[in-house]
C-alpha cells in the first residue's frame, strides 16, 4: 500500500509522501529514535503513534485558539494529511527552565528556573550540527526577513502560553521546547505557521510531583521507559484511555498542592 504512494523525504523519525491533493503532504511518523546527531539510533515500538496522536491533539488545540498550523487532520494512527510548506530552516528553541544544552553552555544546574522565558534559533543542519545562530545571522543570510522573524517570536511565545497551561494543568512542567515554521502560500498570499510537530521527541516534560522526565531524555540518557512516559503524556491529556482504547476526552486536571 505505502510503497505506490511517491516518498516526497525520508528524515530521521518522519516519512514525507504526496498528499491525495495538491498543496497537501502525508505525514508518517516512524518508530525510529535518534539523538547526539543520529550517533544514536533505536527502533522503539509505538513511539510513532504516540507521537502522531500527541502532536495532532496539541495542533488541533492550538488551531482552535487561532494560532495557525500546517495540521490539516489524523488519516490514522501513525500519519496525518498536512499543508504543504517551505520550511523555514530553523530549528526554534523556548525554554522555561533551564535544561540540556543551555545549562551546559551557562554552567546552570538542571532545572534552575530562568529569569523569563527565553527564545534560542539553532541553523537547520544536521551536517554543522545544527548551530545557534542570532538575527543577524539569520537576515544576512536570508533564512528569514525581519517580518518573520517578528512573527516566529510573537506566535512562539503565545504557544508557550498556551501549552505552559496546558502541561501544568495536568501536572507536567513544560521546561523546554523545539518547533519548526513554514510559509504557506495561498493565492497571492503567503503566512507563517507552525510545522513538523509537537510531541515529547521535541519537548522536555517534567512531572510537577516528581520531576520524573516524560519525554526524549528518556532514551538520550538510557533511563528506559519511554513508551510508558509518552503514554502517560497521552493519558493524562485525555488522548488515551486507561486501557489504551483510543478515545476523545478533555484533559484530565490535576490539582496542585500550593
Ligand atoms: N530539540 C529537538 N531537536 C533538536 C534539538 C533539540 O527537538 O535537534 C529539543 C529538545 O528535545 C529540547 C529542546 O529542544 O526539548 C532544547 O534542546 P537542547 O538545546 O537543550 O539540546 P539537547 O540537550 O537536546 O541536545
């Protein structure tokens, strides 16, 4: 079935095929893991479907609340059917709390809040490493106009909002994040909107109680567990059920102690 459809790409954790429309695409989300640049490599069983289905509620919702995304809809458990973009090549980097590569760089302990959030771009090469680079970097290259940049800010920023909330309402601390643009050209005109996805392969998720880590940490630093965690992730959204039939529900709410 899958090999008539034309592979359009194949990236690391996600297949590109041609969508059944023009302007479309279908996403496939591969079990594969990888991190450290692909120096490491596994196959995870259901880490695709969780993926898929964690990153379709977050679009939908973000949809909903106006903030414009690629998601079109779900086809089934592992794809979903998205707009057509040119992704802008970087790699978009919100953190709450300080974590992984910016508490090295800084010499900041793991989980030490930062002063306000902070917004990072990191160049789309996996060849270079995906360095950081600034707005200059990024204008007198021409990766991207002022404009859009302005623009990849202000939504970045509202979707941290958004899925801060979101998390905390279900007792997950959102510590940091990675998300990806596109332009969307419709008729003559031309919009940024959020691309690729937003799953716990792309995001740090600390339980509030525990601070036990839900997400890609899981595997980078072999503490093993990781379907059970992105599992929790989608039950706690209420994507989920306890016995693992698929279901719509609204997010279950957590209460805090303070
Ligand atoms: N991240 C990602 N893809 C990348 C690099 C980072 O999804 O290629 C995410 C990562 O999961 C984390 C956030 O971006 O949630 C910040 O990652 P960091 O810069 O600390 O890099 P890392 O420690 O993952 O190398």
């Amino acid at each position: 079935m899958t090999s008539r459809r034309t592979r359009i790409y194949e990236g690391k954790a996600k297949i590109l095929y041609e969508g059944p429309e023009p302007g479309t695409v279908i996403v496939h989300f591969k079990d594969d893991a990888t991190a450290f640049d692909a120096q490491k490599k596994a196959v995870i069983e259901g880490k695709g479907v969780l993926n898929q289905r964690i990153s379709e509620y977050i679009f939908s919702r973000l949809n909903e609340v106006g903030i414009p995304t690629h998601f079109m809809r779900s086809l089934n458990l592992r794809e979903q059917l998205v707009r057509e973009v040119e992704i802008i090549p970087l790699e978009v980097i919100v953190r709450n709390v300080a974590a992984g590569s910016l508490a090295k760089r800084l010499g900041l302990e793991e989980g030490t809040p930062l002063p306000r959030s902070i917004i990072e771009f990191c160049y789309k090469n996996d060849a270079l490493h995906d360095p950081m680079v600034s707005e200059e970097h990024i204008t007198a290259f021409g990766w991207a106009a002022p404009q859009e940049i302005d623009d990849i800010m202000h939504m970045s920023i509202r979707i941290n909002d958004f899925l801060t909330g979101l998390f905390l309402g279900i007792g997950i601390k959102l510590i940091d994040f990675k998300i990806e643009f596109g332009r969307l050209y419709e008729n003559d005109m031309m919009r940024i909107v959020l691309a690729d996805e937003i799953s716990p392969d792309s995001c740090r998720l600390w339980d509030t109680k525990t601070n036990d880590k839900m997400d890609k940490d899981r595997f980078r630093r072999d503490m093993g567990g990781l379907v059970e965690a992105y599992q929790e992730v989608a039950k706690r959204l209420g994507i989920i059920s306890e016995n693992e039939k698929p279901e719509r529900a609204k997010p279950k709410l957590v209460k805090s102690d303070t």
